[in-house]
C-alpha cells in the first residue's frame, strides 16, 4: 500500500527528480517508522500516536 501521495513530494522537491525506486523507499521508511510508534503508543497503554513516537 502506497503511503506516500508521489504528486505532493514532486511539487515539495521544486524542479528535482525522483526515480520510482525513491517512492518505494520513502513508503517502506514511513511504513517501519510508524510500525515503530504504533508499538511504543501501545507500550505505554495509549490508542493515540503522539509525537514523541516518532
């Protein structure tokens, strides 16, 4: 699943050029870190992603 909308980081980039493999990376680190703070949300008894983790 795409986590990532490619249009809004393409017009965030000003003029640079990202491959398609770029795209897949950034999803596959976005989906580990919020895999991350789901886990520490859960560890201190919360149902609410909070800032502090990320």
């Amino acid at each position: 699943m795409a986590l990532v909308v490619k249009s809004a980081v393409r017009k965030y980039l000003k003029g640079m050029r990202a491959s398609g493999n770029f795209f897949k990376a950034m999803d596959k680190h976005l989906s580990d870190e919020l895999t991350k703070a789901v886990w520490r949300a859960k560890q201190n008894g919360r149902k609410t992603l909070r800032p502090e983790d990320l």
